[in-house]
C-alpha cells in the first residue's frame, strides 16, 4: 500500500546518502592515481553537465557554457569529479532557479576555469575552513566535497580558490596546466 511505498522510498534515500557517504569517505581517503591525458574542456563539460541535468538537484538550473577550445593535462574522470563537485555546490548555493555560468581561458602555461553561481556568497567566519575536511555549511554534507577537490587538483599540479564577489554568488577558479601544441601529458 501507500504507506509501504514511503517507507520503502525512504528507506532506500538514506541507503542512497549512507553509500554517498561511504564513497566521499573512500575517494578521499585512497585517492586513485593521476592518468594524465590532454582533455578538451569543451568536452568534459558537455559530458558533465549532461550527467548533472538528470539530478534533481538542477531543476530549473541553467548552465551556461561560453565555447573554448582549451585542453588541459589532467585524468578526465577525476577533474569531472570536480566539476561536478563544483557545480552542484554551486546548485545548492542557489537553492532553486538560477544560472551558473563557466568560462574557460588560457593563462600563458595554465587553463583557468571559472564557475560562477548567483547565490548568497560564502559567509566570512566559513571561508577559511572551506577547503577543510568534513568542514560542511549545509544542513545534508560529508564535507568532502571541496576537500577532495583541492586534493585532485594538487595532485594534477593545479589549485582552486573560491571569491565571494560584493554583490553576491560564488566564484569557483580552477587553474590547470594547459596542454602542449602536441598534447603533452605530463604534469608539472
């Protein structure tokens, strides 16, 4: 019956958070080693918006994309995990409608991304613990998420750095060494 259905449902929701969980706790305490490659940035981010578009996290959110052709030297799985990282806390940020918008250039030897969201900032007292594990602002987190995405990208040779514009929303910048006229692959 109806009642049996909720049960079910909520029980399998909080099956769902606890391996999430288990998978923030794993990834962040056994990194997978870095298989660097040339990665178009173009189309990481096709891939992983399209992957984000299914969650209902993203309803009534629009991503917007300005077109680059940039590539970077980095392992493809793991920097869409960082994306993905950054884009859903950008989501959750916004807590309903909204955009993120995300530009790509080249900086000299480095790529740097940006991922910009339009909600309320990051409150002063908590910018300084960001980046620390299990160190989380939402009501529902492991507080892993931006701490396994410093690591990624360290481990590419990379940084991140959030800016919380006067006027509000959350400037994600990602830097990534860029890849050679040949496609170089290694990793400073």
């Amino acid at each position: 019956d109806s009642r049996e259905h909720r049960v079910i449902n909520e029980v399998v929701s909080r099956i769902d958070t606890l391996n999430d969980i288990v998978e923030d706790l794993l990834l962040f305490a056994r990194p997978r080693p870095v298989v660097p490659a040339s990665v178009r940035i173009q189309d990481l981010l096709g891939a992983t918006i399209s992957l984000l578009k299914m969650d209902p996290r993203f309803e009534g959110i629009a991503i917007r994309t300005e077109p680059t052709d940039a590539s970077v030297v980095a392992d493809a799985d793991q920097l869409k995990l960082v994306l993905q990282n950054l884009l859903i806390n950008g989501a959750q940020a916004m807590d309903g409608p909204g955009e993120i918008r995300v530009s790509a250039r080249t900086d000299g030897p480095w790529v740097e991304l940006r991922i910009i969201d339009q909600g309320p900032g990051i409150l002063p007292e908590a910018r300084e613990h960001l980046f620390e594990p299990f160190f989380t602002t939402k009501h529902r987190g492991t507080g892993l998420g931006l701490a396994t995405t410093r690591r990624i990208l360290e481990n590419h040779g990379g940084t991140v750095a959030l800016e919380c514009p006067p006027g509000g929303g959350t400037v994600a910048i990602i830097r990534l060494r860029a890849a050679g006229p040949g496609g170089g692959t290694g990793i400073a």
